[in-house]
C-alpha cells in the first residue's frame, strides 16, 4: 500500500470520486456536493486557514495504484480543549482494517507534529453542524451536510483505540400523528394565556430585516457560552443569505416576550431530498435538476437546525408553549411536511433530550464522536456536561 498526499487537481478529483465508487451500490447514501466538500479544503473559501488552520489529506492506493482509501486531518485553531486536540475526517475505506489503520496512522502522526495531544474523529474542519460523527445506528439516508458511513467503520474506530468522547442523537418525529406529553401540554397553557408572550413566524420584510437581530439577541444568551463564541449580526445575515435558496418563512418560528425575542425554532426542508439527484454537481444541468424537483417533487421532510431559549425563560414552559403554538400554526397553514428531525443533539445537552422526549420523538439515528489520546495511559474524559 502506497499513502500519498493530495497536492494536485487530479489528486482533488480523485479525493471525491473515491467515495462514488465505494458507495456505488448503496443505496442510501447520498453523494455530498462536490463544492461543499472542496470547499472545507481551499483557504480562498474555509477562513480557518486565515485564523492558522492547518490541513493535509491523503489517498492510499494498493498495489496496482488503485484508491482503496482516504482520509484528512486538521488543526482548528478555535477550538478550546484541555489538551491541544485535532480532528480527523472525511475518512472513506474499503473493508480492510490494515488500510483503515493506516490511514489513521498518517492523522495520528501528522497531528503530533503538530503539536497535538489528540485527535477527534470523523469530525469537520469547520462548525460542529457539518460533517461530524460516525454513523453506528439507524443507516437511512443523510441529511444535508451529515455523514453517511459502512456500519464497519465503527470497528475500525474502536479497534484502533478511539474512545466515545460524545454520543450525537438525531430525533425524529411525525409533524402530525404523533401527540405530546400531558405535562408539557400543562405547562404550555399558563405561558399561552399570558398576553405578555408571542409566538409567530417572521412575515414578509420582517423576516429580512430583522431575523439577524432577533437571532444574534436569542443565540448569544442561549447557545454561546456552550458553543464557545458568540455571533456577530453580520454572521447571522451571512446565515440568513445562504439559507435563502431554500429556505420556507414557514419553518422559522420566534417567541417574544413584551416584544423582546426570547426563543427560536429555526428548520429548513431536507434538501439532500433534493440534492440526491443532482449527483454532487450543481452546474447547469443540477440546478435544472435542482429546481424542477423543488417546484414538483419538493421535500416532505423538516430539518430541525437549532431550538434556543434564553437563560431567564428556561424550565418556565416557554419551550413547551412555543412547540405546541407552532403544531397549531403548521395546522393552519396545511403544509404538506410528513416529519420533523432535530438534527442532531449531544448527550451532553440532557435539557434538549428532555425536550425531544416530551415531544415524544424518537431517536432516529446515532452518531459517535470518538477521541484518541496519543499518550495512552492518560486518563480519558468523555465530554462536560451542559447546565
């Protein structure tokens, strides 16, 4: 077996085309878009390599120089760990635990020159939202930018030492069939009956205008602490404007109380639904493709981005009264989507299982956040805890 590191257009090329091959025959995976992976790789697009990013990927080839393997390997400079960490991803291989453990070798190697003291993986060179975690349950078609694996992966990962460092759970259930728990209804009703709360979608020019603002102010209470940092509005009307090609008014849901936002429920259709038939390229003829499977054959699945409440409103029901006012909504306006999936939910954030579990939501899929530790007989710590 040869290990060669991609530098070259055809090397890029083939870095992509490898997983077409290997997942030919399957059924349920769907090929990414090639400028959403290659894009993670050019420092004009991933602004990590402006902050000192570093990234190498690396193709193995056997014997008769043909690809049986890929991998790739980074340093984020964003993130904060109690020992200098890096990631590992975009692993592909055939069944063939001497290949897979070379190409974890090379990440392994790489990283410690780098000065790490160990590796996360399969996870993104980039936000946590994308391209994180290996697939070991629930093997149906992936959502957007999620990843799609072999069940064998999941031998390779542990055999070679890597650790459950977080479980990642995507809950799914009917927008409709399915009821709530008795108690959340309780809870709901107090928040429903006072006038001072609010619970709408953004109408028109208010959802252009404003949803940044109204974002930023919700994200930064609820989410930055837990996240790491904190975002600015010109990151949210960034946000905004890349969701704008697909995005439904309908699915965007805030709560306000005397006029201050205080929650959000921001989903999206599933457009991997869509995106299966453009076959990674969003030329011309993918947009066609694109565009005609929107207009006649569009998604009837939702796609759960994130759901905040601010520090001051939480345990009060106002998660509880904002779901059932929007089940409500989604009634009224007789949108035709069949399922909702929170898209995924670290069992490191117990509030938001609980949410899912009143809402009577189901685990759908589970994804493993693995770390590897180069000094081996350090302790190992999963991840904290959210409170």
């Amino acid at each position: 077996m040869q290990l060669v590191e991609v530098t070259t257009p055809s090397q890029q090329k083939e870095f992509l085309q490898m997983a077409v091959r290997l997942y030919r025959n399957e059924p349920n995976w769907i090929r990414p878009l090639d400028k959403d992976i290659e894009g993670i790789f050019d420092p004009n697009i991933n602004k990590l390599y402006k902050s000192g990013g570093k990234a190498v990927r690396w193709l193995l080839l056997d014997d008769r120089g043909n690809t049986i393997g890929r991998n790739a390997a980074f340093v984020n400079p964003k993130w904060k760990e109690k020992q200098p960490t890096g990631g590992m991803g975009f692993f592909e291989c055939i069944d063939d635990k001497k290949a897979a453990f070379t190409l974890m070798d090379a990440a392994r190697d790489w990283l410690k020159a780098q000065g790490m003291e160990a590796m996360d993986g399969p996870v993104n060179f980039g936000e946590r939202d994308k391209w994180w975690g290996l697939l070991v349950d629930g093997f149906s078609p992936p959502n957007y930018n999620m990843p799609w694996n072999f069940p064998y992966y999941q031998a390779f990962f542990e055999e070679y030492g890597f650790q459950i460092y977080f479980k990642q759970y995507t809950y799914m259930r009917s927008v409709r069939g399915a009821g709530f728990d008795p108690k959340m209804i309780e809870r709901s009703k107090v928040i429903l009956a006072n006038p001072d709360y609010e619970f709408r979608y953004l109408k028109g020019k208010e959802l252009w205008e404003k949803f940044p603002e109204y974002f930023m102010a919700v994200y930064n209470k609820a989410w930055a602490r837990h996240m790491g940092k904190s975002i600015t509005e010109r990151e949210a009307k960034l946000m905004l404007a890349k969701m704008k090609p697909i995005i439904d008014p309908y699915l965007i849901y805030f709560g306000f109380f005397k006029g201050e936002p205080i929650s959000f429920f921001i989903n999206i259709p599933e457009i991997n639904q869509l995106f299966k038939h453009v076959d990674g390229e969003l030329n011309l003829l993918g947009k066609l493709k694109f565009l005609w499977h929107k207009t006649f054959n569009p998604p009837n699945k939702m796609l759960g981005l994130v759901f905040g409440v601010i520090p001051d409103f939480q345990g009060k029901g106002v998660e509880s009264a904002m779901i059932l006012s929007y089940r409500e909504f989604l009634d009224i306006k007789k949108l035709k989507y069949e399922t909702i999936e929170m898209n995924w939910i670290g069992d490191f954030n117990p509030k938001m299982m609980r949410v899912c579990e009143q809402l009577l939501a189901e685990i759908y899929k589970t994804h493993h956040t693995y770390r590897f530790l180069f000094d081996r007989e350090k302790p190992f710590e999963r991840h904290p805890i959210f409170t």
